[in-house]
C-alpha cells in the first residue's frame, strides 16, 4: 500500500510542474504581451540609432558590414512576427467563448509564442551591439576615368618614372607638370594616375579637370564624385571642411589637378598637404611654368 502511495505521490508531482506551467501561460498572458511591445519598442530603438550611423557611412562612400546588413534584416523580419501577434492578440479578443468569458486556449497559445518572441527579440539586441559598421573599400576609383589612350612612349615613360619616383618622397608633396597645350600633359597624368591606381601606390587616385575659369565648388565636386562622397553643406567652404575630413581618411592619396590657368588655393578647396596630410601628394599641370613655380610652389616641375 505505501508503495503504491509513493507512486501516486511522484506520479502528481511530475504531473502538477508541467500543469503550473502551462497554467502560466494563461495567467501571465497579459504581462507578456506588455513586454514584448516594451521589447519591440526598444529593439526599434536601436535599429534607428544603427541606421543613422549606417547612413552617416554611406553618405562618407563607406561599405557596410555584411553582419550589420543581415542583422537589419532579421530585425524587420522580427518586427514583422511580432506584429502578427500583436494583431492575433486583437482578433483573439473579440473571439470570447460561453458566458463571455476569454477562449482559454486561444490566449494560451498566443501566450506561449508571445514569450518565445521576448526570447528571440533579447537575443537580436544583444546581437545589434557591433564592433565596427563599415569599412573603408581598398580603391576608391575605378580604372574607367583613367583608362590608358596609348601606348606608353619611351620619352613619355622616362617622364612618368621620373614623377612616380618623386611621389614616393616623403619630402615632397606638390609635383607640376609643364608644357604648351597638346604636347601630351593631360595624357600623361592619365597615365600617372593608372599606374598609381593599379600598383597600389596609394589608396585612393582622384582626378579633376580645371578650365581657364575655375570653379571651386564644381573642382570640389570632381574630387568628392571620385570618393563617393555626398556634400552636406551648399556653401564653398562648408563642403571644404567635410572633403578635407574625408580625404584625411586615406592613408595616401594622389590629387590630380589637371590644366590650371590660374592659382587656386588647395586648402580653400579643402584639398590638405604638407604637414595638414603627409599622405596627400597633388599633381598639377599647366602651361603657365611661373604660376606652377611661383603661385603654388611646387617642389618638382
């Protein structure tokens, strides 16, 4: 007989811990659902914050994290769910069974998915907290712009060398390339810049093309449009600030400024050199050799 008394007792114990916790379901039914909407709003919280930083990096032509673009991924998908249930949650109150009372199982069902969602939705946000959101691409400019147009002269290639050599001295920073107009300067820079590009000189080539009537703001355009970087500011010296901010970015860069007429000041446009960025080496051309020697002081002509 006791035996048979201490089967029933751990028969009623196994049965009465799965009973509680189903029972659970139905009695906390309405904490859970506030919770997951507390969750839910928080989880958008975070999202919102992620996305500005995300954006804040493509407007700086940065790449973003591939972790961090499926993590924006499987928060819209958990948005989506828990939405469905909050939806299931407002059909099932109008859904009352005998007497008016609440369909019982009903709540206990969506009780049961609602508090596997507060697991899932704490578990997204401890994934959104990120080391890094972007990165910056290994080239900035593609080859297109300065594809080669010839074949490389003997004369012309002596001269290129001549330049590259130049370059890699740490001692200067502003290179001008003189001559009258069609002897070939607007070639050869092209293919000072392909080879600068394609040896991995430097981590990003950019180059603009300068007319008898200089306009900074479009020079500052031709720069940024080979960084994909989008101005925030309309003014001359508001975009000066944010292309300098994203040029010092590079460890190295080679600013082409392609047939000047006339001086124009590199800081102004927001190009920084010399002790601003020694990273940053500018080849200019003109026909004008006192203005290259004189007005912007190059250091090799």
């Amino acid at each position: 007989m006791d035996v048979i008394i201490s089967i029933a007792a751990k028969f009623a114990e196994i049965m009465v811990a799965p009973i509680g916790r189903q029972f659970r379901y139905i009695l906390y039914y309405k904490d859970y659902l506030k919770k997951m909407k507390t969750d839910v709003q928080k989880l958008e919280g975070i999202k919102n914050s992620v996305q500005h930083t995300v954006d804040e990096a493509r407007r700086n032509g940065e790449e973003i994290e591939n972790v961090v673009q499926n993590w924006m991924s499987k928060v819209d998908n958990t948005f989506a769910e828990a939405n469905k249930l909050i939806d299931n949650e407002d059909l099932a109150i109008g859904q009352r069974s005998m007497r008016n009372f609440p369909n019982l199982c009903t709540r206990h069902q969506l009780s049961k998915k609602i508090k596997k969602m507060i697991q899932k939705i704490s578990e997204v946000i401890v994934e959104g907290k990120f080391d890094r959101i972007s990165y910056r691409a290994s080239l900035q400019v593609t080859i297109t712009p300065f594809g080669r147009g010839y074949e490389a002269l003997h004369s012309r290639t002596s001269m290129l060398n001549e330049i590259m050599l130049a370059l890699k001295d740490a001692n200067i920073f502003i290179i001008g390339v003189y001559g009258m107009g069609g002897v070939g300067k607007t070639t050869l820079v092209k293919e000072l810049a392909w080879q600068a590009e394609n040896d991995e000189s430097f981590s990003a080539v950019v180059m603009a093309t300068i007319t008898d009537s200089p306009d900074g703001i479009e020079i500052q355009g031709q720069i940024a449009d080979a960084l994909d970087l989008k101005f925030n500011k309309e003014t001359k010296e508001g975009r000066a600030r944010e292309l300098r901010e994203r040029i010092t970015k590079e460890k190295s860069i080679l600013v082409v400024l392609d047939d000047i007429w006339r001086k124009i000041e590199l800081t102004e446009l927001g190009v920084p050199f010399g002790n601003d960025h020694k990273g940053c080496k500018v080849v200019v051309t003109s026909r004008d050799l006192n203005l290259l020697s004189c007005e912007f002081g190059t250091q090799r002509i």
